[in-house]
C-alpha cells in the first residue's frame, strides 16, 4: 500500500480532516491526492456529458478498460490507475454510487459509432462501471487520455444515484499544455473550481510497465437523506 | 507501570528489570503474534468451478450484481457488500488480479443455458468482474446466495492472474444450517481449512434497506515474482 504524502502541505486543521478521512477510508486502494477536500469541501464542478456517451456499451463493463473480458491483447497506451472517493457536502463517502467513465483510445477515438475520426483500438474497453462501497471508493484501470482534435486530454465521469439526474463532469491531467487553452475546462470562470477538475498523473515506483496512478474525488453538492 | 508492593531493592533497578522483563515479554509476544500470523495465513482452499460459470456473460460485467446497466428494477434478493483482499502467501497484495464472481439468483437460477429449475430472474446480474489495484481489494454488490437443491448457499469466485491458470472456490455464510450437510464443503476435510471459505454476513448499522456486508480474503498458493 502506498501512502503518498507529498501533497500534505496546508493548514494543520486540513491536514488533521484529511487524515481523518484517509482513515476513514481505511487504506482500500491509493491515497495520492486529497486536492477536492483541502480547506472547504469544494463542490465539484459538473461538466456536459458531451456528444460521446457510448450509444452501444461494451460487452465488457467492468472496472478493468484496459483488458476486454478475457482478451488476451490490452489496448494501447499507458496504464493509469484512477482512483477516488465519492463524497457528499460534508465529507461523507456515499455508498452504492454508481460512477462510469468513458474516454478516447490511444488513438483519440471514443467507443461511439459517430466518432470516426482515426481507427478506434478494439482491445481498448472505452467504458467501465464501478459501485461504490461504504468507503465511497472507486477504482478503475484504464489508459492515460490523450488529446484528440479541440480537446486538452481529460476522462469523462458520470456518477449515477438512486432517485438523482445523472451528474457529469471531466478529469484533466495536471500539468497538460493544452489545459490552458481547452474551451470546455475553460468554461469554468472560478480557478479554485476549475483546479477541482485537475489532477497529477503521477509515475508508481515499482511498476514494470511504467504504470500511473491518478486520485479524483468528488464532492457531491449534497448530503443523502439519512 | 507502577509498582509500590516491592520495598527491597532501589526503585530505578526494579524499574529497569522490570523494563527489560517487559521488553523480553513484548518481544515474545511479538514473535508469537508473528507465528500466528505466518500460521494464519494459510492457502485458501481452491474449490471446484462446478458446471455453472457463465456459458454467456451478461451485457454488463461490472462489480454491481443487483442492477444489469440502466436496468430500473433492481434483482431480488439481501443486498450485501462483498469484498476482501487477495493476498499472496506473504500476505501482500496482489494487484491486476481479476476477480469474478457468479451466484445463483433469489430463485436459485444461474446465468447458464443449463440451470433451469426454476425462472431466472432477469435483473440479477448472476456474474461480475473486478480488477485490483495496490491493495489488492476488490468490491462486489451482489445479494445474499440462497440455498438450491443440494447445495448451501454459497458464491463462486475465481482469480485470474496474468501467465497463470484462472483458480477457483467458493464462499459460505457463518451460521447457515446447510454447511454441515455440503458435499462440497465437506470435501476439505481439514476444519481449517473448510473455515477460510465461510465468512459472516453482518447487517450494516446505518443501512435503510437492510444490507449486510462480507469480508472474503483470498490468499493466493504462491508469490508473484516481481
Ligand atoms: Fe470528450
């Protein structure tokens, strides 16, 4: 298990509710960034789904967007471990969330019949489905975005609850040079919101296949009825 | 530590005897604690895949077994939360390991062109799949395995590990009056052994609709080599 501490560095009082937190979560998966929650538990922003949902799932759905059910070839690019909680206004993991992403392939194309722009990488799964525990922990291996024709690289999200809209939002990678010049991340005036968005895709030390590993959480702009 | 029942010899020389018995006894305590972990942590069990694994996955594969993609009606059944670690047999985590797991439905029905005692239900997923990360944990929603003819209720998981061939066994409920009449489960003959693969299902305190959590931690025969 792998501690990262780097980013622990503000005010003693957010370092004591991130550490409450981290223990909440009782070590299930990477702790790497608690960026959504320094200070004041920064809402989310929520971001378009965008035109490129997939029309036609998968036939594989799971956690795992790197390997097609047993395939035995994975789809092209470089492995990144996202990872993240689902939270809600006060800090509290939300159970039974269903969260979803979806993304471009290696090559920048979606899993999308309209998206024909390059040839699509079949072993690239392009969607996975996770449900949330009591931690509010997901976890999904997938493939660090790439930028395709007008877009900065980002992941899409949509986090789905019983009785709720489906709520969408983008993960971008810190750092990228074309975040600065994305119209959609640039849509949201606020840089505190905006920074929500954006997290470090940082390098595991002991990964033979040069492996990264990225933490998102989200802060949902409510508390479920108890 | 205090000590006032002793007069004898000076207090410092008491204290520090009694700091170095103390330190002997923490350090065999220690030890012994360690023993007990290595002889903890014993091999579970692989158990046969029996006739019933999938011979047509579901159109959706994900960790969530109580809701087949969009589906609006959930299956039926006792929500419960699975989840545990893979381990390897020095008890680290073991990541990329695909866990799946496949159960018959509240009727008793597996997803198999074969099982058709009674009517399948059509919103339970029957099978899912997840891939770990550092940690080795995995996560399923799924409902509490219901007992069919001549078998206690039990949940089929197998492990597939990259270069290796996919293992297999199953997990039993503490208490279920079934076990003791199990051919399967009766078939490791060793107590301890036969104990790995039942784990309690525990209601979950604040949970409105009842659900109930299991832990199912599998220790992996080897040690991957790295
Ligand atoms: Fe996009």
């Amino acid at each position: 298990m792998t501690n990262r501490t780097t980013d622990l560095s503000p005010a003693p009082n957010a370092i004591s509710r991130r550490r409450a937190l981290t223990q909440l979560a009782s070590g299930l998966f990477l702790c790497a960034s608690a960026a959504a929650f320094a200070d004041d538990l920064t809402k989310t922003p929520t971001q378009t789904e965008g035109p490129f949902y997939p029309d036609k799932l998968p036939l594989d759905t799971d956690n795992d967007l790197v390997v097609i059910n047993d395939g035995l070839t994975p789809g092209v690019g470089v492995v990144t471990y996202l990872s993240g909680r689902i939270l809600d206004s006060h800090g509290d993991p939300i159970r039974g969330a269903t969260v979803e992403i979806w993304q471009v392939d290696g090559n920048g194309v979606y899993l999308h019949t309209a998206d024909k722009h390059a040839k699509r990488d079949a072993n690239f799964q392009g969607f996975g489905r996770f449900v949330t525990g009591s931690t509010g922990e997901y976890l999904f291996r997938t493939v660090k975005p790439v930028p395709y024709p007008g877009r900065t690289p980002h992941i899409h999200y949509a986090v789905k609850m019983k009785g709720r809209e489906k709520w969408t939002t983008q993960c971008y990678i810190k750092g990228d040079p074309g975040n600065e010049k994305d119209g959609v991340l640039k849509g949201i005036t606020n840089p505190k919101d905006r920074a929500a968005l954006i997290v470090p895709f940082i390098p595991i030390k002991d990964s033979k296949v040069g492996a990264f590993v990225a933490k998102f959480d989200i802060v949902m702009g409510f508390t479920p009825a108890a | 530590m205090t000590d006032t029942s002793h007069s004898q010899p000076p207090a410092s020389v008491t204290i520090s005897r009694r700091r170095i018995l103390t330190q002997a006894m923490f350090g065999a305590f220690m030890c012994a604690s360690v023993a007990t972990f290595a002889d903890d942590l014993m091999k579970t069990p692989a158990q046969t895949e029996g006739p019933f694994y999938p011979d047509k996955l579901p159109l959706d594969t994900d960790n969530d077994l109580l809701v087949i993609n969009d589906g609006i009606t959930p299956a039926v059944g006792s929500v419960t939360y699975l989840s545990g670690r893979v381990l390897d047999l020095h008890g680290s985590p073991i990541r990329d390991a695909t866990v799946e797991i496949w159960q018959a439905d509240n009727n008793g029905v597996y997803i198999h062109t074969g099982s058709i005692r009674a009517k399948r239900d059509a919103n339970f997923q029957g099978f899912g799949r997840f891939s770990t990360g550092s940690t080795g944990e995995y996560l399923f929603r799924t409902i509490k395995p219901v007992a069919y003819s001549g078998r206690t209720p039990h949940i089929h998981v197998a492990v597939k590990l990259r270069g290796r061939q996919k293992w297999t066994t199953e997990c039993y409920i503490k208490g279920d009056p079934g076990n003791d009449k199990d051919g399967v489960l009766r078939s490791i003959q060793n107590p301890k052994e036969r104990a790995a693969l039942i784990v309690p299902f525990i209601p979950i305190k604040d949970s409105k609709v009842g659900a109930l959590a299991a832990r199912f931690d599998i220790v992996m025969g080897f040690t991957p080599t790295e």
